[in-house]
C-alpha cells in the first residue's frame, strides 16, 4: 500500500509510541484520525504537528474499555473522513497485577482496553476500510513469554497475537492484512529508575533501548508490504531470545 492520500486511524496516538505511528504516517503521506482518551491536550498537539506536515488531523475521543464509545468513535470517524484505509490499534493499559494480589477487577480492566477494544476496532473498522487495507495491533515481545508481576498485561497482549492471526485469516478472503508489531523496550516507563533500565538493557543483545522511530519504521514496513499477514514483528533488538 502507497499511503499517500490515504487515511489512518492510530488509537493512543496522542503521546509516547501512538503519537511516533501518527506521525511517521503523516509524513509517508497519510491523513490521520488521532483517538485519545484523556490527552486531549498532547492530542491537539499531535494535531498541529501533522498539520505542519501538510496532512489533515482530526482528534477522536473515546474511553476504548466501553464498547459504546468505541460504537461512536468510528461513526465519527465515518462522518469525518471518507473512508479508513489503516487500523493501527495501539491504545493499552499497562500496570503491575503480581498474581498473589491479582483481583478481577484489575483483570478485566487490561483486558478490556488490551485484547477487547481492538477486536471491536477491527470489527467496526472493516466496514469503512476497502480491500487493500492494513491493520496493525501493537502486542508486546514478552507476551508470550510472561513478565513477573505484569499477569494481566503479558496476557492480555498474547490474546491481542492471537486475535492477530485469526483475523488475518478471516480478513484475508477480503484483501485486508492482520499483523502484529511487538516492541521491547521502545519507551521507558515515567517512574523506571537508571538501575532498572541497566538491568533491562543488559539483557538485550544489542545493548540499548529502541525507539518510537524503531516501532513506526515497523509498522509502516507492514502496512507497505501487500503480501504479508498474520505475522508477529518483533523490534525488541533481540530481547526475547535471551
């Protein structure tokens, strides 16, 4: 797919990674539809920064953990654009849920905005998108393998792979491709001390941290590329075969 004059919706592209995607589409050409949750804000910002790129920016709303909002998001989404040719579902909660003190609630709530939403993004996002559309659901590289003391979260990000693969599969029938990117470690959390970060980048093969840049370059790689689906790309520098 050549993503000039095409449009894409990235979810929690307000800051951090989302807002990387959002602008590494606007400068490939794209007009964007950045969704937000609370960063009305950073998401005016992001706004004007795609603006100054010479493409057109709207801001969309939406607490993803309510189906309904996610019901009014595309339908506003519908009315603003003319059709959606990129899905990218990055929006995620991430929060310690150590098993010993694990509650339900804290359970549904990952899973809610983690593995839930973007099934139901993907599910509205096919009736606007036409073939030849793509799909990218940001997952995480140690979702398959577990993180101590992030239960919730690492499951949750293995079921949105999972939902990856089956989509691709049903999807694939219409020309729409299904992939998945799985960032290592492409931004630090606020609260991470310099010991912990030493620690975590001692365990990567290549020795640093990546990037937003590293994960957009990525998704951008998957959306071009019209022959690949189902796939899981991970950019964690080598981090899950240590």
């Amino acid at each position: 797919m050549e993503l000039a004059g095409k449009t894409a919706l990235v979810t929690g592209s307000a800051r951090r990674l989302g807002k990387s995607i959002a602008l590494a589409l606007a400068r490939a050409g794209a007009d964007v539809a950045i969704h937000c949750h609370r960063s009305i804000t950073d998401a005016a910002q992001t706004r004007e920064e795609i603006a100054a790129l010479g493409r057109r920016a709207e801001v969309f709303p939406a607490d993803l953990a309510d189906p309904r909002q996610i019901e009014e998001l595309f339908a506003a989404v519908a009315r603003s654009f003319p059709r959606l040719d990129v899905l990218v579902n990055n929006a995620a909660v991430y929060a310690p849920t150590p098993i010993e003190s694990l509650t339900a609630e804290q359970w549904d709530a990952q899973s809610a905005v983690n593995a839930r939403a973007p099934a139901l993004c993907i599910r509205h996002a096919i009736a606007l998108m036409p073939a030849g559309g793509a799909i990218v659901n940001i997952a995480d590289s140690s979702g398959p393998s577990g993180r101590a003391d992030y239960t919730a979260y690492c499951a949750s990000k293995a079921a949105l792979a999972a939902l990856t693969r089956s989509t691709a599969l049903s999807l694939a029938r219409r020309n729409i491709r299904v992939n998945t990117v799985s960032p290592g470690v492409a931004l630090w959390h606020q609260n991470a001390t310099e010991s912990e970060k030493s620690a975590v980048i001692a365990q990567i093969p290549m020795k640093r941290a990546g990037t937003g840049d590293d994960v957009a370059s990525a998704v951008l790689f998957l959306i071009r590329s019209d022959y690949i689906t189902g796939q899981d790309l991970r950019v964690d520098g080598g981090w899950h075969m240590a």
